[in-house]
C-alpha cells in the first residue's frame, strides 16, 4: 500500500506556480490577486480564509479580504462582489461558504463574474466544464484527479465509485472522471445517501472516493483487494488525548481500509493540500486569462 501524499505533491505544484507568479508579476507590473468575501464571525470560514490568503503569500500573490458584517443584506453582498468584478486589481474572487442563512448563496454566486471565480462555482463554469470547454474547475475534484495523475494512476477503463453527489465535490468530479481522453475514461458511479447496498456498489470500484462527511464510515469489507482509495471527508471527532479535544478523521476507516488498498489518501495531509493548491492554480489561470477571458 502506498500513500497519496497530498502535502507532498501541493508543495511540488507550488514550485510551478511561483515559477509562474513570478514571470506574470514582471511582465505586468504586478501581483496576481484573489479577493476572499468573509460574511459574519464563523472561527472555521475564518480559519479557511486565513490558510487560503497564507497560501496566497506563500507563491508570491497577493489576497485582499473583505470582512462583511452577518448582518449584511442579500443586496449588500451582491453589490461588494460586483464591485470586485468591476476591479481590475484583482484576478479572482472566493466567498467563503456557508453564508449566514438569511442570504441566498445561489444568487451570489451567479453574481460572481465567470472569468474571476476562481471556486468554480459559477454555473457557466460548472456547465463549461462538464461539456468540456475551457472553464474555472472547482477546487477539490480538479485537486483530486491532480493527485491521480500526479502517482501515474491509470484511469481509463476503470471502475470509479464516487460517494457524495454535492455540487463542490462529487458532481463535478464524477463529470470530471468520466470525460473522454487523458485524465477521463473512467466508468463513473455516482452513490449518494438514497443509494441501495452502498458496500456492494463500493466493492466493485478499482477508485473509491468518498465525499460524505461521515467519519469511519468506508470499513475494510467495503473495498475491493488492491482499490485506489480517496478520502475527502473531514470530520471532527472527540479525543481527549488532544490539546483541542478533538482530531480530524476522515470518511474512509484508514487502520482497516489502508492494508486492502495500493493507494490511499490519509486525512489530514490528503485531498485537503490538494485543493488549496487548485485555488491557487485556478487564481494564476484567472491572472493569464485577463487579457483573452474565457466568456
Ligand atoms: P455535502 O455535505 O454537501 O453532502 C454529503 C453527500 O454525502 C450527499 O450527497 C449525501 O447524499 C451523501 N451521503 C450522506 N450520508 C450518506 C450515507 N450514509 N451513505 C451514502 N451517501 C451519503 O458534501 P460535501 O460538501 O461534498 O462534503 C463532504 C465531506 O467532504 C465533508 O466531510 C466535507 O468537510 C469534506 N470536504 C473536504 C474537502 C477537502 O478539501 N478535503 C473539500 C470539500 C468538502
């Protein structure tokens, strides 16, 4: 069994992007920049939005975030992010999900102008991709089949069973997978909870991807001898043997599951490296495309 080592491989990608960064920045004049929308006091948007400015620095871009009140109204938020559209100094815009409930999250995004939204959101982007054109892939599946590609996993032909049909994650990624040509070619399963027998299903799958925010819930009779297996859960769990009290575990059983697979993403350290850096990527992509947009 063999590790798919998430950090590993963000670091590696990192090297290309500051590479990139860096001839963009002279030819321009300028950092590329993404703009993050924070709505409200949630500690963990928060906590997403500091790691993704972070990142930002750590490849030479620069991030600009705007701290919005939970009690902005739907017309409030609409004109902020239309008004970063408008802004030439910045290359791509993020708000940060969840918004408080009194918003509606759909019409925000739609407000995203495609060409900055760099989460891929957007449903001209999500339809882009899915017919294959040129488009923003949102940040985990295009993260995900990254790091298949990066281990020389092959894809074509192969039995995909995905679990989780969220619009961020396994309905794009189960477009993403099935796709002809390189990177595509999988036979996709798309499983969710109203699914019959999930373990018969699973057990089948030469690429298991879990997307369900059920912690331990993929146990080692669940998964084919010699799987791939990629764990997108993150679920918190007590530990009273941790300073926080808690400790983050994945969907995927790994103790049980890891012996039965030849790959297997750990968590943390997995898929969740993978998409900051797909943020990233798409953010560089966004600063190329300023001068050709894509829509
Ligand atoms: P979600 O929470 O929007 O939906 C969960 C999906 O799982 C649904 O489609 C549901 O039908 C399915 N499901 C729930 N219980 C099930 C069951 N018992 N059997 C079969 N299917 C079941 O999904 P999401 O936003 O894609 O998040 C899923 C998990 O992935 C969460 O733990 C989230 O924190 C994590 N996540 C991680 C990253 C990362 O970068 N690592 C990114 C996004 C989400």
């Amino acid at each position: 069994m063999k590790i798919l080592d998430g950090t590993w491989v963000a670091e590696a990608l990192k090297k290309d992007i500051v590479r990139d960064v860096d001839r963009w920045s002279r030819e321009f004049g300028r950092k590329p920049r993404m703009a993050a929308i924070v709505v409200g006091d949630d500690p963990a948007s928060h906590s997403y939005v500091k790691s993704k400015e972070k990142d930002c620095r750590q490849v030479g871009m620069e991030s600009i975030l705007y701290k919005l009140s939970s009690t902005i109204s739907q017309e409030g938020l609409i004109e902020c992010v239309k008004s970063i559209n408008e802004d030439a100094g910045v290359d791509g815009l993020i708000v940060q999900l969840p918004l408080p409930e009194h918003l509606n999250e759909q019409e925000v995004i739609e407000a995203i102008d495609p060409n900055k939204d760099v989460d891929g959101f957007h449903p001209i982007n999500m339809g882009r991709m899915m017919i294959g054109l040129p488009s923003f892939v949102a940040a985990t599946p295009a993260g995900i089949v990254d790091l298949l590609d990066y281990y020389h996993i092959p894809l074509q032909g192969k039995e995909c069973v995905i679990i989780g049909r969220s619009n961020i994650v396994g309905k794009p990624l189960a477009n993403l997978l099935s796709r002809k040509g390189y990177r595509g070619d999988c036979t996709v399963t798309l499983c969710h909870s109203r699914t019959v027998d999930l373990p018969e299903v699973t057990r089948r799958a030469d690429i298991l991807i879990a997307a369900i925010g059920q912690p331990l819930l993929i146990k080692a009779d669940w998964v084919k001898e010699g799987a791939v297996v990629v764990d997108v859960g993150i679920n918190r769990v007590e530990d009273n043997r941790t300073k926080t009290g808690y400790k983050l575990v994945g969907d995927v059983d790994f103790d049980e599951v890891a012996p039965r697979c030849s790959y297997i993403t750990p968590v943390p350290g997995g898929v969740g490296p993978m998409t900051r850096v797909s943020l990233l990527k798409n953010t560089m992509q966004a600063a190329k495309l300023r001068d050709m947009p894509l829509f």
